[in-house]
C-alpha cells in the first residue's frame, strides 16, 4: 500500500513518533513518503509520483487545507491521529471535516466525536511507545523518585507535597521546573529544567525507584477545550515507563484497566495525600515494585508498543474496504 505521512510541524516528541510511524509501515511491506504540512509546487509533483492510497498525520492541526483538498482529490483516505485530546478539541473539531478517518489518543474525545460526527469512522487509539528507545537498563537506582514533564498545576503541588511531607529524593525534568521548586537542597532534588530526548528520559526512568506520573490538569488556562470535555485515558508516558520496566504510580482514569491489570500491573492513586501513602509503602517494598514493573513491561512489550498502534491502523482501513 502506497502511505503518505504528512509532518506534524511540531517539535519536541513528534519527530520521533514520526519516524516511528514510517519504519513501523515499512517493517510491515508498505511503501511511504513523508511529507511537509505545507503546500509547494513541488510536493504536488511528489504527490502525484506517490498515488497515495492512505494519508495519515499526527495532530493535524498545522496541515495546509489546500494541501488536505488535494490529497483527497487523489482518492486516499485521509486519516489524523489527534494526539493532543482531549486538551486541544477546539482545533481537533476545526479539522474533523478534512479527514474520513479520526483516531484520537483519548477515550472521553472518541465518545464526543461519535456522537457529533457519526458519519466519520472514529477509532480510539492511543499512542504506543517507542521500543527502539524505552527499554531497561542495569543501571542502579540514584533516585527514590522521579516526574517528567511540564509542571502543570496539579504536578506541582504534588511534588510540593512530597517534598514538605516525605524525606525522599527527587529529580524533575522539564522547562519551567526551577521556578516551580523552592526546595534548593541538592542532595535532595535534582532539576534538569528543559525538555530533555526520548533517550535521556528512558535514562532517568531507569536510575528511579518510583515513577510519579500525575496527567495534565484537565482545567489548565493553556487549554482549548471550550466544551470542557474531561480526558478519561491514562498518557503515553504509562507504555514508555512501562517499556523501560519502571515501577509507576498515576492517577485513576476510566480507561486504565483497558491498558493494565490493576492488581498485577499497574498502582493507581486517587488524591495527593494516597500518592504519599503509596510511596511510603513501595519505596520500602522493592519486591512489590519488581513484580509489579516487571508484568507491566510485559504487557507493554506486548502489546502496547507502536508497532502495534500501526498494525490497528490497518486492520481499522483494510475492514472499510
């Protein structure tokens, strides 16, 4: 099958999830050409060499429209994987009527999108993780805890929390951590305050006892979501700790015990104060952590690897042809 893959435009993660996405396609026979999300004399000429049967773009929301009119008048089936839901809606629905297709990483979106667009084919699909990249390692723990991420509201706190209530050390990694952090003890915390690669968060992951994985604040002023449709899917930062055999604590969402056995797999937590109560337990409880990490980065090996989101992608065309 002839694929087209149209970039993102975003930075950060996407180039990696991209690329993934083109290897996945080619390890299972298929031919693919990345493109970019602008229009150009040129790229109709590659477009037209491509006759491409599939189009597929994460996110979507930076894609010229002219650009999506044209690859429909080819005859392909245009599909978006909205990996920013339920958190962006407002641009998802902007683009919902250039796609046939719609995969979206989040549960509470898949269930508002088919009612609103019934003519659509709608999927729920979350992202998968990266197995080339996330994998353990026989690196020896140097941290009790560790967060990734923006410092969302919701995150600070909690790290706030941890900090005031338990003797534990800490690292946090990502832009705008340091002014979110009066704790200066060295010793104690440890800040890399920028985004960091895939390659040096897998590191982190595995120099961590627990993993602290609290989601993005559904509530935060940054977000275009209007409608305020709470996300009810667990992140995939869940697949890529659990690649790397990492033992993690997230909050409950609705569709956690879709990904992970909750009494084998995976501890959830349902406030601060039983996050804290949690640590307590498991940081003294390394077998616990061990058989807990250790089913989970089977599960995810298994499937809930990016490999596995591409092979759902085409199971989900070849059943519409």
């Amino acid at each position: 099958m002839n694929i087209i893959l149209i970039s993102s435009g975003y930075k950060g993660i996407y180039p990696y999830l991209e690329q993934t996405v083109v290897d996945e396609f080619l390890k299972l026979g298929h031919s693919i050409v990345k493109i970019n999300p602008t229009l150009t004399k040129e790229l109709r000429e590659v477009i037209k060499q491509s006759k491409p049967e599939v189009v597929i773009t994460l996110v979507g929301y930076k894609t010229d429209k002219q650009l999506l009119n044209d690859l429909r008048k080819t005859g392909a089936v245009l599909c978006v994987w909205l990996t920013e839901d339920p958190f962006y809606l407002d641009r998802s629905i902007e683009i919902m009527p250039y796609f046939q297709q719609v995969f979206t990483i989040d549960l509470a979106a898949f269930e508002f999108y088919k009612v609103m667009f019934p003519e659509k084919t709608i999927m729920h699909l979350p992202l998968g993780t990266i197995s080339s990249i996330y994998q353990p390692s026989e690196e020896k723990a140097k941290y009790d805890l560790c967060l990734t991420g923006f410092p969302y509201p919701g995150r600070v706190e909690l790290v706030q929390r941890i900090l005031a209530e338990t003797p534990y050390s800490l690292i946090v990694v990502g832009p705008g951590w340091r002014k979110s952090i009066a704790e200066n003890d060295p010793n104690r915390v440890t800040i890399i305050n920028r985004w960091s690669s895939p390659h040096q968060i897998r590191k982190v992951y595995n120099q961590s006892k627990i993993i602290l994985n609290p989601h993005r604040d559904d509530n935060f002023r940054a977000n275009q979501n209007n409608l305020g449709i709470t996300s009810k899917s667990i992140n995939n930062r869940c697949f890529d700790i659990a690649a790397c055999g990492g033992f993690q604590l997230i909050p409950h969402k609705p569709d956690t015990d879709v990904h992970f056995n909750l009494e084998k797999e995976i501890v959830v937590y349902s406030s601060p104060q039983h996050c804290i109560e949690l640590i307590h337990f498991f940081i003294k409880n390394e077998v616990e952590r061990t058989q807990y990490s250790q089913n989970a980065y089977k599960r995810a090996l298994n499937g809930h690897t990016m490999f596995h989101r591409i092979q759902d992608i085409l199971n989900t065309l070849f059943e519409k042809k």
